[in-house]
C-alpha cells in the first residue's frame, strides 16, 4: 500500500465529492463514529490503536480531541502520540491513512469535549480576532494532516462558566466564520451538541445554526446517572412511565424520541441530524440488592471497568466480559426499550444489539441523517464475548444499510488487486489515471507502481477534479 501525507491529501480529493454530497436515500445515511484516542494507553485486551480500527464500518471516523486556547490558538493535547514530531508515534497520520483502504471514509478532528470545558471556547467565540486565529489554525491544521473536516465539541453555550450570556448568539458567529473559513477547501463543519430541550434551548439557536452545519451530532446519551436521585438508564429510546408524574416536565425529555422530535420542531433538518448513541452504561451501587428496579435508591457510582477504570462507567467490551465471569440478571425495559442489568447491589443501564437495532430503526423510519457512536473503543472491538468484532456497530449497520458495511467495500476490495491488463509506464509522473475502458475504475501511479481503486457504485472517476463524481456529471 501507499503511504505519506503527499498521497492523503490526494487521495483525500478524491472522496471530497462524496463528502459534500450526503443524505439523498439509505445509501447517504451517516454512521459517524469518535475514537476516544486515550484508549491507546488503557491495559491489556482493552488497548485501542488506530491499529484496531475497522474503516469500513464507519461513514466518518472523528479523533477525538484536540483543544482549544484563550487566544483562539488550536492546541494538540497528546503532541507524543498525535504528532511525528521529536520521535512521536504519528497517530494522527496513521488515522488519516486509513482512507487508503477506504477511499470514501470522511476523517474529521473533534476540538473540545467535556473536560475541555465551556470557558476557553467562550472566550474566543467573543472575540473577532481569536476567531479568526482559530478558523486559520483549523484549515492549516487540517491541510497538513488530511482531514476532511472539522467536528466543534463546545460542551455547552451559555453553560458550565460565567462569562456565558451571549454565548448563543457568538455560536452563531462562530459557526459562520468557520465555514466560511472551510468552505472553499471542501472540509465538512459538523458539531456535538447537547440533546434534551431543557438544556439545548439555552446553548443554541437550531434554525441560525442549520446553515453552516453539515451534520449535526447530538449526544443524546448520560440522560440519567449517578448524578440523580434514582436509577435510571443512560439512554432511553422511550419515556419510561414513571416519567409522565414529573411536574417539571424534564422527565418526560430524557429519552431519545423526544430529544429528536424536539430539535425537528426546532428547525433542523431530519436528514442533517444523527442520533448519538453510548457504547458503554453508567452504573450504579444499589441502596439494597433488592431495590433493582429503575427508579430505585443509591448510594452513588457503581464499578468501574477494568480498561476505562472511570467509576460509574463500563464500556460493553467490559460489561460483556463480565457477563461471562460473573452471574448477572438482564432484564428488558419494555417502556423504554432499553436493557438493564444487576448483580448484588452493582446496576448498569446499557446498550446492547437489540436496543441499538431499535433506535436505528428509528433512525429509518424518521428519515433522520444517521447514527453518532460514542465511542470505537467501548464495543466488543476483539470479538471476545462470543460474537463477531464490533457486534454494536454491526448491527447499527445492518439497519441502516441493509449490510455490514456502509459502502458494500470490505477490506478484501480495497487491498491491492491486479490491475487488469493496465500498468503505469516506468516514467509515469505520480498521480491518478483513469482506466481506458472503465470509467469507474481508476489507478494511481507511482514510481511505476499501479495501485488499483474502484468508485462507489453509480459514480465515475472525473478527470477535471481527480474525484469520484456522480455518472451523469462525468463526461465518459
């Protein structure tokens, strides 16, 4: 295979049309999937490189996170693993080149997330200078590397800080002049953005925000936890009953179906929105072992995983494991069509197939845009519950497309195959041909090497942009 940033950013042009053109039928649906990168440092079977990423089961992968100074500069976190720099491990190239093998997988750079807060963000968004300084670190960032685009993780407006009351209207803003900023390059703008409507309603502008969003992730996750009075689950597809006695109303919002109806109503738009779905549960230590029921006392966090080692948290890799070491009680939440499970006085409200087939079904019937994972690490990525690798994500997929793969690419199809009676001459320049005979079939030649490449079904490779286009746009 190929290898150095010079071919990324090739190969990056390439897919840049079906960048840009999402969300047209069930073949545009979005499975957009983070990879937490810390989890390259968590022990034993719970270690997850760019190594142990499958980039054919995702239609955008996102690396998660860079962050965000007061003066508007972009800051990498982890230079030692994200850079090459000074004997770095380079993670970032290597997640870039996993469009290599794929070459329509969209890579996006996540900046913020929860423990990056609100205030720097804030801080910037307010300033005309500082956001400038942002917007052009971002696009030479992402030029450098070969990212496709940029995910904006502000965890929240007018939240979490002081300095908060025109944070709505400077998101806007913000917004604005970061696409204006990608735009002309070709790089997507997507957000994380909070989900039940007590909250969103004080961060966003829906209806202002749409234009410069080309999708719209929302978290709609850690809807109930340790943090409440009671157990609950992380998140809900449905209302549970006990949720219609809450005089407040908020209940009654802590579930994904009225998360999505809320921001429809709002004004976005179905197919730009995708519905984030948690790979792990929040646990709980149970008052007494027979209070099991949701809606029962505590005392506070459960367990933590032995990989993520965050009280309160276990990722399904670890509740599946445990599930094989330990006796547990699962149970079905018919209200609200998610699992739970308990054992002694330790309860986890979770994530399995069945629920994620459902809330990807909902997804179908909704016409909505796709569906957000948080996050790569915490599936059954090994396979060793009994099942295949990345049984979650498998099943999302399955819903949604009708297979176990968005595109119908397999990394069989992507490795090196013969070039069917074409050769790049020894004194090719470097760069991509298209087949004589084949319109959807190009080669990219270099220092007389043929590597082989197929488009997606129904687009041909256009010779003005070096891009897969749609047929009818490409003279053949």
């Amino acid at each position: 295979m190929l290898s150095g940033t010079g071919l990324i950013g090739l190969l990056l042009g390439v897919i840049q049309m079906v960048a840009s053109s999402s969300a047209q039928g069930n073949s545009s649906k979005n499975v957009v999937c983070y990879q937490g990168t810390w989890s390259v440092y968590r022990p034993g079977l719970g270690k997850f490189g760019v190594e142990d990423i499958d980039p054919f089961l995702c239609t955008h992968l996102i690396y998660a996170f860079l962050g965000i100074d007061e003066t508007g500069q972009l800051r990498v976190i982890d230079a030692y693993l994200d850079l090459e720099d000074n004997g770095g491990r380079g993670n970032i190239k290597s997640f870039n080149a996993l469009k290599l093998k794929n070459p329509v997988l969209k890579t996006l750079v996540a900046v913020g997330g929860w423990n990056e807060g609100s205030k720097r963000f804030s801080l910037v968004a307010s300033d005309p200078l500082k956001r400038a300084k942002f917007v052009d670190d971002v696009v030479r960032f992402l030029q450098r590397h070969g990212f496709d685009g940029l995910d904006l993780d502000w965890e929240y407006p007018g939240q979490r800080h002081s300095l908060e009351n025109a944070d709505q209207s400077n998101y806007i803003t913000f917004l604005k002049e970061l696409k204006e900023g990608l735009e002309p390059f070709g790089f997507l703008l997507t957000a994380a953005v909070g989900s039940a409507q007590f909250s969103a309603e004080i961060s966003y502008d829906i209806p202002a925000m749409v234009p410069y969003l080309d999708l719209i992730n929302v978290m709609a996750y850690d809807l109930h936890g340790p943090w409440d009075q009671v157990v609950g689950i992380n998140a809900p597809l449905y209302a549970a009953e006990s949720d219609a006695s809450d005089a407040t109303g908020r209940q009654q919002q802590l579930n994904v179906d009225a998360i999505v109806k809320y921001w429809l109503q709002a004004g976005a738009p179905p197919e730009k929105l995708i519905v984030g779905v948690p790979f792990y549960g929040r646990t709980f230590t149970l008052t007494t072992a027979e209070g099991n029921q949701p809606g029962s006392p505590h005392i506070g966090r459960g367990i933590a995983g032995k990989y993520s080692r965050e009280p309160g948290v276990l990722g399904y890799n670890e509740l599946c494991e445990l599930m094989q070491q330990e006796e547990w009680t699962k149970k079905w939440e018919p209200a609200q069509q998610v699992p739970y499970a308990f054992r002694q006085r330790q309860w986890v409200g979770y994530e399995d197939p069945r629920s994620l087939s459902l809330k990807a079904q909902y997804v179908m019937d909704h016409d909505l845009g796709g569906i957000m994972v948080w996050s790569l690490e915490s599936d059954d990525f090994q396979g060793t519950c009994g099942q295949q690798s990345y049984p979650l994500l498998h099943e999302i997929n399955r819903v949604l497309f009708g297979g176990d793969t968005p595109t119908g690419l397999t990394p069989e199809s992507s490795k090196d195959k013969p070039s069917e009676g074409f050769s790049c001459p020894a004194d090719a320049p470097e760069g991509y041909v298209r087949d004589p005979d084949n319109c959807s079939k190009f080669y990219y030649c270099s220092g007389g090497t043929t590597n082989n490449f197929d488009c997606p079904s129904g687009l041909n490779f256009d010779l003005n942009t070096n891009r897969c286009n749609y047929s009818g746009s490409v003279k053949c």
